[in-house]
C-alpha cells in the first residue's frame, strides 16, 4: 500500500471538484501542498503578499462563478490573508482558503508562527475549521467546499497544523469521498411565485434590482429571458453589472436612477413594485449615500428573492418574501407566467432611460478637456477603446465611481467591482485572476494612485507568470475622495496628498510595460501599444487633482451649508450623511 501525505490528499481532493489554479504565497508550514500542485498539474500562482492570494482567489470567484482558491502559510501569512477573506465575505462570494499551523504538539509553547488562526477567521468566514487526524483531511475540504457553494456563498476557512500535513497515511485507509455538494437547488414554493407574478403584472411602473446572487446561481440567461418576457427594466448593482446588457432599453448600471425626481415626472411616478433578486438591502441597493431610502418609495411593494430566509426583511419591510436559488425560482416565473399579461411599461422604461442618457451627456460634457485630463474623459476614453466582451476591474474611491457611471456593461462577470467592505486594492488581483480564468479576453485593471499602492508589488507576478493585464492609474495625486471631503468639509486637507509618483516606471522595473500619460488625445494610442506589447502594462495618467466625482465644490455654498447644519444641530458623517446632534439613529 502507498503512503500519502496531507498536502497530496488535498490536492486530489481539489481534483474532484475541477480545480485547475489556485493563488498562494509559500511558507513551510504548506510545502507539501505546492509539490502536490506540481505533481498533478495544478498551477500556483505566487504572490507577493497573502492579501494579494486572497483578493486574487475572490477575483476569480467573481469571474467564474466558481470559488477561488487560496493557500498561504501559518502566523502571519493567516494575518495577511484576513482582509481577502473578509472582503468574499461582506460581498457572499465563494472562496477556499487553506493555511497551515503550527504543530499541535507544540501547542502552548511558543512555537513558531503560532497565533490563534480559528479566532481571526471564524468572524469572516461561513466555516472554519482546524483538522486534527491526517486521515480526515479529505472529508474535511469536501465539507468545507460544501459550505462555500451552498445556500448563501462565502469563503471558508481550513487549517491545518505542520506535524498533520506532514504525517502520511496508507491510502487504502482513506475513506472514499466523490460528493462534494448536493444534487439540485431550492426554490420558493409555487403560491409565492404566483403572488409575485400578480404583483408585477399588475404594476405600472415595476422594477427588478439584482445583486451578486445572479451571478453564483448562475442566473443571468434566466434573468434576461424574464425581462424581455415581462418588459420589466432591470437595475444592477456592483456585483451584478452586465446580468442584462446595459446597451439594451432594459438594462441599467445604476439602481440610483429609480430614485430621480426627473424619472417620475416623466413616468406618472415613482416604482410601484420592486422586485430584489439576491440583493440585499444596503447601500448599493437600497439605502442610499445620505442612509436615507433610495429606490423604495413609501408606497411601492417590495418582493425579495433570496436563497436565505434570513436576509428576508434587513433594513426594510417586504411585502412578499419568497425563498429559493434565484435561477430555479425564475425559470419557475418564467413557465408560470404562460397566459399571464403584463401591463405596457413602455412609458416608465423610456423615463429611465432618458435619466440613465442624460447622466452620460452630462459625463461627455465634463469630459471635453484635454489636460489636465478629466475623469470622466479617462473613463469615456478607456470604455471607447475596449472590445465589447473585455473584463474591467474598478478600482479606487472616487475612481470607481467615474467608471461606474460611464461604462456600459453588457455580459455578466465582465464588470468586478468593490463591494459592501469598501475594500481598496482589489483590483490589480482581481484582473489576475480574471486574466487566468479567461485569457484570450481583453482584461484592464482602473485603479486610483491610492489604492494602486495597497497591491502594486503584485507586477512581479504578472510579469513572472506573462499574465498580460494592462493597468490603468487614475494618478491625481492623492486620496480623491477623502481629500474632497477635507476641502467641502474643513477647508484644508491633512494627511491625504501623494505625489506624483510613475507608476509606469514602478512597473518596468519589475519588466512590465510602462507609459505615462499627460494629455486626453494620447490615453488610447497608450491602450493600443500597452495591449499590443503582449505585456503586464502600466499607464499612468496624470488627472486632474481638483476634480471631485460630480460636480466641482462651491467653497462659499459648502460654508454656508455647515452653518445652517449648526443652527439645526445637526452634523455630517463621512459617506452617511447628517446626523442629529445627541442622536444615534
């Protein structure tokens, strides 16, 4: 009989359920993982930080509709590892990370790299676990690739200690697992269904907000097939950008526009029935920048669908609530809407799209300078550029917001954006992972020059793993939004100016291709030579520091606005609005 250790047990583990790469940073703590993964085929991606494995195995969840995997060693590598861990978690996106520990033997005595693990993990994770018998180690992955995909996704968490990785096992004794998650989805039962469907025939201004749930149940074709059914429009938000091409009369980016006084007017008045398809009620869907209500007028019926009952009712009452996979609880409403007739919402998708128009002239004639280059230009620039099916990673504070609201997606997963965490950063990993997970496709990361620095190292494993991305800075010089608000707010900015720092030399120092852009003509003549050289490419470009997302600040209105907050007693928060003096609501 064969003897087997931990790390090989993993990896055929891994095997079963398709895993073809997997992102980590080595340690000796996990060796026997990676000699496994160069046994079997398995392609480590190395990086140069465990954030980066974390964010780069998310990434690819987003993607693929598939968890990503990650590896990184014990102590400080789990340390590092958190924040990707918990940005899958905040956002409910399918991850595996795997980490090794110190020995149990060792337990209490100070032993290398030891550090509570479990403890660290267990607040952002769905599952996690340390394995304590070598032999179990193939149960252990599937149970926790079991947790990952089913129900409401999330990343999971496996640790296991060096002197169980390291012991070997007769492979005979290894029980035999083949299953790794159940056969077939729920969906919400038929009654709920033919109540949801009444509600939506019936409206006349009705709407379908959809969330990062479409993407995991894998429910885009079903979503649009119900659309152009129903003629209902559909709003996206972050994590679902593209689920209805948003180059069609019923595809919308931006939930923002359901809540525009222009929209109503035009329309007769605000929704009447909202539907949320796996989207939770929070600050992208439905409370808004201020922490008022956005797209849920006072009157207007709310259905959610959502696979946990749970997120049924957060934050705002529902009116139906119906529980189940969104693609099987569609393909439902899709058979079941069979001699039903929908009212004509012709007039309320044309007030939206008139609103979703308007807001792009007003970006176009923003975008008019040459230099500095204004943001909305770069965006207008980069998204005239792009092939139609080419996969943009957003990136930045306000550098998220400008792409957010100039490009027009049209297939889901060809959008990765921040989530509910706010987490800076992800970017250049998650344009990595969507490289690997589809390489003959255009991918470009947009980053501001802040966040660009949280995971810039991360050129050296593009460029020693030829994973040609091309990496846009949005370089003006700063922390945008953070420094906006010092100026409407303060007057002055303290501790948030960068310099003008090239980027594009950063990266041809690790070998990638570098340009630095100064003027507006020249942005996509350096988009043509950065996807031409067949590089990992950096073009920094200089915009305008004084440029605010929107609108310019008006000094003298922005004074006068906090006085009159002050004789209110009220003050303002950061990103939440004003608030009552002495209240906490």
């Amino acid at each position: 009989m064969a003897l087997i250790n931990g790390g090989e047990m993993i990896v055929r583990a891994l095997e079963k359920v398709g895993v073809k790469q997997a992102f980590a940073l080595s340690g000796g703590h996990i060796d026997p993982i990676f000699q496994s993964c160069a046994d079997h085929g398995i392609n480590i991606f190395d990086v140069r930080h465990e954030a980066a494995a974390t964010h780069a195995a998310d990434g690819y969840a987003r993607a693929t509709g598939k968890p990503g995997v990650a590896f990184v060693t014990a102590g400080p590598g789990v340390a590092n590892a958190v924040t990707g861990v918990a940005n899958a978690y905040m956002d409910a996106v399918p991850m595996i990370c795997i980490a090794g520990r110190s020995p149990i033997r060792d337990e209490d005595k100070l032993s290398l790299q030891t550090m509570n693990q479990i403890g660290l993990m267990e607040p952002v994770t769905k599952f996690s676990r340390t394995i304590l018998h070598a032999e179990r180690i193939p149960e252990y992955v599937a149970m926790a690739w079991r947790h990952a995909v089913s129900g409401r996704p999330g990343p999971v968490f496996l640790e296991i200690p060096i002197d169980i990785l390291f012991t070997p096992v007769e492979e005979d004794d290894l029980p035999p697992i083949q299953n790794f998650e159940p056969q077939g989805k729920p969906a919400a039962s038929t009654h709920s269904i033919d109540q949801a469907l009444q509600e939506l025939a019936n409206a006349e201004r009705p709407v379908i907000v959809a969330g990062g749930g479409v993407n995991f149940s894998d429910a885009s074709d079903s979503l649009r097939e119900f659309a152009e059914l129903t003629r209902i429009p559909v709003c996206l938000n972050m994590k679902a950008r593209g689920a209805v091409n948003e180059k069609t009369d019923l595809g919308f980016g931006n939930v923002q526009v359901l809540a525009s006084p222009q929209a109503a007017e035009l329309a007769g008045g605000p929704p009447d029935v909202v539907m949320l398809l796996g989207a939770r009620v929070g600050m992208f869907t439905g409370m808004g920048a201020l922490g008022g209500p956005l797209i849920f007028p006072p009157d207007a019926k709310v259905i959610q669908v959502d696979i946990e009952a749970e997120e049924i009712g957060r934050a705002h009452e529902i009116d139906l609530g119906l529980v189940g996979d969104l693609n099987e609880t569609l393909l439902q409403m899709i058979e079941r809407s069979e001699g039903l007739t929908f009212r004509d919402h012709e007039r309320w998708i044309t007030a939206l799209n008139t609103v979703a128009d308007a807001g792009r002239a007003q970006w176009d004639a923003d975008a008019t300078a040459s230099e500095p280059v204004h943001q909305a230009r770069l965006m207008k620039e980069i998204c005239g550029f792009l092939d139609d099916d080419a996969i943009i990673s957003n990136d930045g504070g306000e550098t998220q917001l400008w792409m957010a609201a100039v490009a027009q997606i049209e297939n889901l997963r060809d959008y990765l954006g921040i989530g509910y965490l706010g987490c800076l950063g992800v970017g250049l990993p998650f344009a990595m992972a969507a490289k690997i997970a589809n390489p003959t496709r255009q991918v470009l990361c947009i980053t501001g020059d802040g966040s660009a620095g949280l995971n810039f190292s991360e050129f050296d494993t593009l460029v020693r793993h030829n994973i040609p991305v091309v990496v846009v800075v949005n370089n003006d010089q700063g922390w945008g939004m953070i420094r906006h608000g010092h100026i409407r707010n303060y007057e002055r900015v303290v501790g948030v100016e960068l310099g003008e720092t090239r980027y594009d030399l950063v990266a041809e120092g690790w070998g990638a291709h570098g340009e630095l852009v100064t003027r507006s003509e020249d942005i996509q003549p350096a988009l043509e030579r950065a996807f031409a050289s067949g590089k990992p490419a950096c073009i920094n470009v200089m915009t305008d520091p004084t440029q605010p997302f929107g609108a310019r600040h008006d000094a003298e209105a922005a004074k006068k606005a906090r006085e009159e907050a002050l004789e209110k007693k009220e003050f303002e928060l950061p990103y939440y609005g004003k608030r009552k003096l002495g209240a906490n609501s």
